[in-house]
C-alpha cells in the first residue's frame, strides 16, 4: 500500500475516476462530505407512508441511515450505524440496504426484520419522470464554506410490501407514489462540532439576521388530460429579512427534460396551530413569458390525510436522542422507537424541528392534476402564510 494512495475499489476497474485518487477517498478533507439518499413513498389515500435514507460520510469512516413507517399517527423508526471500512461499496447498514437495479429507472429499499421495531418492508421506486438538479446549494458561515451540496430528485410509482407487527401490507404501483433524492457534497449539520470551536450559532446561516424562519421544500408531479406530466418543485430558505429568501430554488420540470426557471415564488399555505402542519393554500409561481412579460401560474395545493406526515427528527434530520447524522455510534448501532401520536402539540412546541416531516399533498393546476410532498418549518409571522 502506498502512503498517499487510497485503497483500490471494486470501482476503480472503471473510467470513471474525478480526482487524482481512488473511489475510497474524496476530493476534499472537509469531515462535513456527505453523499445522500432519501425517499418518501406515500398511498394516495392517505393512512401510511413509509421514509428511507442512507447517508456515506467517507471523511468520517460512517454509514448510517434510517427507514420507518408511519400508519395513522403512530409512526415507527429504525435507526442504525457502522464504521464504512471495509465494506465501503456496501449500500447496506445494519437492516438497511439500498439496491440500484435499474439506474434512474427502478430502485429498491428495504428494511430487514430487526430487534429495534417490528417492522419490515420491500419496496421498489419505479421513475416516472426523469431526474432533475435543483440548484447547487452553497452557504458561507463565518467565513468558511460550510455547505457545498447539489441534489437531484425524482418522482415515481411504488410497489411491495410492508409488515408491520405481524400485519403485511401489500403496495401497488397504482395506489402509491413516492419521490426520491440523491445529494452529494459538504453540508452543514453533519456530526458534532469539535468543542474548541465558537458555537454555531454565532456566526451561522441567518443568524445575525433574524430568529424568524420560513423553510418549504416542494416536489411533485402533475399529468395533464392528455397523459404528459411536469411537476412544480421549489426549495426556499428565508431568515426574516427583507427581499428575496437567502436560499431559493424552483423550476417548472417538463418530462422531456426542460427546466423552467421560476422568478419569483409566492406560496399562500394555511398551517395548523397545534403542529404547524400545512393544511391547504396555493403556489403562484411566475416565469418568464414573450419579451418583457411574464406569466403566473397558480397551483393549488392539500393535505391528502390531515393526519399524515413522516417526522424527520427520529431519521436524525436534527439531534434526536444525542444522535446526528454522521455521529460515530460504534462498529455497529440499531436502535429505534414508536411515537404513538407524532401530532402531539406539545413535541413541536419542545423541538421546532418536530415540524420537519413530509407531508402528502394534491397538487392542482387548471385540469391538470397530481400529487406531491411538502417538508415546511414555520416560526415567526410571514407573508402568506396562515397559522389556525
């Protein structure tokens, strides 16, 4: 071995290399890379979903991920972390596994039976649209690149199984949709900060300019009467300010594989008081239209189960339990719970990232119809938005 080559990988045999070393090393030091996925599969009637996610942390020596159901308003998380040597091409983590049988075509994740819920399930993405970027997603924090990331989603059907208990339930193609993302890069939040460092808060992403703060992050897809189909996918991060969000992110997404840029965004959502869930409302979005005009489109949107919504706290988006993403937990980890009822208003009022979670919605333009997810945090008071 020499001292400053990584390992050989089994995808190093291939012509695919980006840096001047191995696939066991990245092109930076910074222990914030991250590499990505999530999924959110939903039946459109509402009652169940179930969450994915398994995230690589090469400059960390960690693979760890997450997969739970939600039924009604109990929604059951398994947890679980190893040490990424040797097995670093492994997409598997304790009962996690995440399996590419098709690229950008059909994907499957699953969740073996385990000591930590009694729960299980095998479910397979299938795309039905292409995958599309959103905007590279870069923030500067006293001075320091702290986030460097770009993502692509995805729509798609969904079939297989879940058993939850003792009880198979079984998943069509025709009653559930379900989106996916695949992010890679350096990010903010990933393990703890060293203790010797100024807090970060001092200095972080917004916070020399308000407490307030307005998160909403949209993907969907809409078919029209004639079968083709686009979808409305946005992603905003606002901090109390005046003019535009700090961060913000939208395109109109055709299914042959043009983007069309938003210019400006103006979501009217009603939330609940009690947990700050997005109940009902309508995005206008405004392109760009002949020479000088420009044209607003108006979708409106609702909570397909106002029950409904997986919590991303219990998957580690946010410190659950003394865990973050990327944590070290030992050579091997799983652990999870039951959260009977996740619509507690006291959990969001004890945690505002409680608020986190995906929330299945329909999505309406003119004739045009579909469905969507929607993740939203919400604290302070905001144009457009209501809170009964």
């Amino acid at each position: 071995m020499i001292p400053t080559i990584a390992p050989l990988t089994d995808a190093d045999e291939f012509f695919t290399h980006q840096i001047v070393n191995t696939h066991a090393a990245v092109g930076t030091a910074d222990r914030g890379w991250t590499e990505k996925v999530w999924f959110t599969l939903m039946s459109k009637n509402g009652g169940i979903q179930a969450s994915f996610g398994l995230g690589k942390y090469r400059n960390r020596n960690v693979i760890d991920g997450f997969a739970g159901v939600q039924k009604g308003t109990q929604q059951r998380t398994v947890r679980a972390s190893r040490v990424l040597d040797p097995e670093r091409e492994d997409m598997a983590v304790g009962p996690l596994r995440y399996e590419v049988i098709r690229p950008f075509e059909e994907l499957r994740v699953s969740l073996a039976p385990n000591e930590a819920q009694p729960l299980s399930f095998e479910l397979t993405f299938h795309a039905t649209m292409p995958a599309f970027f959103e905007k590279r997603d870069v923030v500067i924090a006293s001075g320091r690149q702290a986030s460097d990331v770009i993502r692509y989603h995805q729509s798609g059907e969904v079939s297989g199984w879940i058993d939850i208990d003792g009880e198979r339930i079984e998943v069509s193609r025709d009653d559930w949709f379900g989106f996916r993302d695949h992010s890679w890069g350096v990010r903010e939040h990933v393990g703890k900060d060293p203790e010797d460092l100024v807090p970060g808060h001092v200095g972080a992403t917004g916070g020399t300019k308000s407490s307030d703060y307005h998160f909403n992050w949209l993907v969907s897809r809409i078919e029209r009467p004639d079968g083709s189909s686009y979808d409305l996918a946005y992603y905003f991060r606002d901090f109390g300010g005046d003019g535009p969000p700090e961060f913000f992110s939208g395109y109109i997404n055709e299914s042959d594989g043009t983007q069309i840029p938003i210019l400006h965004l103006f979501p009217e959502i009603t939330y609940r008081a009690s947990d700050k869930a997005a109940m009902h409302g309508t995005v206008t979005a405004i392109v760009a239209g002949p020479g000088k005009s420009v044209v607003e489109r108006d979708f409106e949107i609702e909570a397909i189960d106002p029950e409904l919504g997986f919590r991303l706290n219990p998957a580690m988006y946010g410190e659950w339990k003394g865990q973050l993403h990327g944590s070290f937990k030992g050579q091997s980890y799983v652990d999870g719970e039951c959260v009977d009822d996740v619509n507690e208003p006291k959990k969001t009022a004890e945690n505002y990232r409680w608020q986190i979670r995906d929330r299945p919605i329909r999505i309406r333009e003119g004739d045009n119809s579909g469905y969507g997810d929607m993740e939203s945090i919400i604290i302070g008071d905001y144009p457009g938005v209501t809170v009964i």
